[in-house]
C-alpha cells in the first residue's frame, strides 16, 4: 500500500520549492538592485532636480570614464586580478597625449602615445603577476607608485597641460570629442558604449571569453583543458590598462585639462562598481553589463550627495560602506547556496 506523498505549504512536494520559496528567491536575487532603486527615490523626493531631465544628460557623461575604467577593472577581476595601478594608468596616458597635442604631435600620436601607455602597464603588470607569480596586490601597488612618480617628473611636479587655453587648431580634434554631440548623443557616451559593447562581446562571444571564465571557475581544470592560465590572466591586465588609458583620453578631452593625480577619485569608484554589479547580478558574478550598472549608480549617488549638499567625506564613506556591503552580501549568498 503506498503512502501519500508528503506535501508541503502551497501544495508542492517535499523536498521541492513551492511558489512562495521561488519568490523568496527572485527577491533575494535583486534585492541589491531594489536597494539601489530605493536609494535613488529618496534623492529624487528629497531634491527633484535629481530626475530632471537635463541632470540625467549631465550625468550620463559623468558616467562615461567610469564606466571605461570599471569594465576594463571587471574582466580582470573576473579572474580573480586587481589593478591598483589603474587610476595611475589614466592619469599618465591622458596627461602625456594632452602635453603631445600642445607639442602640435596632432591627435592621432596623441591618442597612440596614451594607448603605448597603457599597453606598456599592462605587459609589465601581465609579467609579474601573470608569468613571474608576484600577487597582484604587490606587483600592481608598485607599479602604482612608479607611474605616480613617474607622471610628476614629466609635468615638473604637477603643472597642468591646460587644453582650452591653447591654440585652437592644436587641440580641435580632442576638445570636439570631448564636448560635442553626434545629433542628440554626446560623442564621449557613443564612445563609452562602443567600449561596452566590444568587452560583452568579448567576453561572452569569442574563445578568448570562454577561457576568463574556465579561469575564474577552476584554474586548475583550466589547465587540464589546455588552456593557457597565465596568458589569458596576463591578458586581462592588458585589456584593464588599454582601457584605463582610453579613460585617461576621455577625462582629458571632457576637462580641457590634463593634472596628475586627477583620474585618483575613479580607482575606489571603479572598484565600487564592480563589487556593487557582482552582488546585483542575479548569479553573483562579475560581468561586464552589471558592472555598468554599478557605475552608473555610483555616478548617480554622487550627483545626488552634491544636490543635497553633501561633500566628498560622505562619498568616500558611502563608497567604502557599499564596497563592504557587497562583500558581506556575497558571502552570504555563497553561503546560503552551499
């Protein structure tokens, strides 16, 4: 005689979740984002001119370098790297493409002299940790250190390349990039998604996205499968650094000036995004369209502290506070799926 199947509340059977399990979960998968959605509201009832139109414009530029500098940061983080060198990185690329245009190098040596930079960082940052084995942490903090260093000894300790007083037809190309618009579209956002849209691409859609994933899975089954571990985690330095270069570019062009130190701000905000798109990715995984949306909050955040009257110590705090909020939510959430 069989025995009736035990059923649990909602009239699933044990063992399987029932439809108020499934919801649970849906919630607890977006509860990041909903948090974010939260935060946002309450800046837009405080301060209406949050959600003016023309703010949000504003802010979507804002957006854009830190949106280059986070994706380039989040694919090398996907295998489980760091680049603490990357506000550095910028900083240098931009500064010696504005000192090449006030030179009359023209754009094109400007832009390729930022990009040598940034190619130079990340072989250097891709040997040490990727082929010699230096922890990231230690090779990219020295190197950090290098190219701060380095950048004050070429602009004569701090003394700006100021792009909107020079000559016109020295810096036309750069300054037109950096504030024109191709019809309603502002030309540094075309570029910031052309960016996104080639790193999706990628790192879902090519060999070379299959193997960053085998590598932040399992390195050792990596192995086996033949993949190259240290190429392919060497080569995610390289791509942080291009990109950290090409954001160096956009700083510069949006500015009209070129100071070291100036792209310092983005390395806590880039590493904030990240960790923020990770823990709102409904599989806790760092991708390269959540860390947009991570730095588009935080872009957001700060142009709402500023609207009600907050300064930079309540952004550094709330970013540190977020950063640790998103550790905390991942183990957690790695701990509940164990």
């Amino acid at each position: 005689m069989s025995t009736p199947t035990a059923m649990r509340t909602g009239g699933s059977p044990a063992g399987t979740p029932g439809p108020h399990s499934h919801r649970l979960d849906v919630v607890r998968s977006y509860a990041t984002v909903l948090g974010m959605l939260v935060a946002l509201a309450v800046i837009a009832v405080a301060r209406p001119l949050f959600i003016d139109p023309r703010n949000l414009a504003a802010v979507a530029v804002d957006a854009t370098v830190l949106v280059v500098l986070a994706v380039g940061l989040s694919v090398l983080m996907a295998m489980k790297g760091l680049d603490l060198s990357l506000a550095a990185t910028a900083d240098l690329a931009g500064y010696l493409a504005a000192r090449a245009l006030l030179q009359g190098e023209g754009a094109l040596t400007a832009v390729l002299i930022a990009l040598a930079v940034g190619l130079v960082v990340g072989v250097v940052n891709g040997l040490l940790s990727g082929y010699l084995g230096v922890p990231a942490i230690v090779a990219t903090l020295g190197l950090n250190l290098v190219l701060t260093a380095l950048a004050l000894v070429v602009s004569d300790n701090g003394t700006p390349q100021q792009l909107f007083t020079a000559p016109i037809d020295l810096v036309k190309p750069f300054l037109v990039f950096g504030s024109d618009s191709w019809g309603p579209v502002r030309l540094l956002l075309l570029a910031a998604l052309l960016v996104v849209a080639l790193a999706w691409f990628a790192t879902t859609r090519t060999t070379w996205g299959r193997r960053v994933d085998l590598v932040d899975s399992s390195a050792r089954a990596a192995r086996l499968a033949g993949i190259g571990v240290r190429s392919t985690f060497a080569s995610g330095f390289v791509v942080c650094s291009l990109l950290a270069a090409g954001g160096g570019l956009m700083l510069t062009a949006r500015t009209g000036l070129a100071v070291p130190g100036s792209a310092q701000p983005f390395l806590l905000d880039a590493f904030t995004a990240v960790y923020l798109g990770a823990t709102a990715s409904p599989r806790g995984r760092i991708t390269v369209l959540w860390t947009v949306v991570g730095a588009v909050f935080v872009t957001l955040l700060a142009n709402g502290l500023v609207l009600l009257g907050l300064g930079a110590p309540w952004r550094y705090g709330l970013n540190g506070g977020l950063i640790l909020l998103a550790l905390a939510l991942g183990v957690l959430r790695r701990r509940s799926s164990r």
